[in-house]
C-alpha cells in the first residue's frame, strides 16, 4: 500500500491553500515530515498513513482515493 503523493498535495491545497505547516498541524504530524514525503516520497509510513486516516474521516473524505494497493 502507497499513498499518492500527488493527491496528498491537491489535499494540501484545498483544505491547507498549500500551506505545509497548517496541514502538518492538521495531521498532527511535523511539517518536515509532510514536506519530505509529498516531495521525495521518503517518509511515507504509518505515521503519514495513519495521520491520513484519521483526517479523512474528520473532513468525511473517502481515504481510499489516497492510497494505491
């Protein structure tokens, strides 16, 4: 399982207007962290896919649509 960095972004965007650090603050999750993953792909575990999860079903948005199997 993977999650599309690319539709992570397009959520920063809508919810976040690009902003790293308030959608980091959302998660709950460091922004370095955000910014590493959406840009690089490194640091896409269980910490990004859990804080994922749980965003989601607080904005009721389909988490799937995030994820790749």
């Amino acid at each position: 399982m993977r999650v599309d960095r690319s539709k992570v972004m397009d959520l920063i965007n809508t919810y976040c207007a690009g902003n790293y650090s308030r959608f980091g603050r959302e998660l709950g999750v460091d922004t370095s962290h955000i910014h590493r993953f959406v840009n690089t792909g490194v640091g896409g575990g269980k910490k990004i896919v859990g804080a994922l999860l749980r965003f989601c079903k607080e904005k009721g948005i389909n988490f799937e649509e995030f994820v790749e199997l």
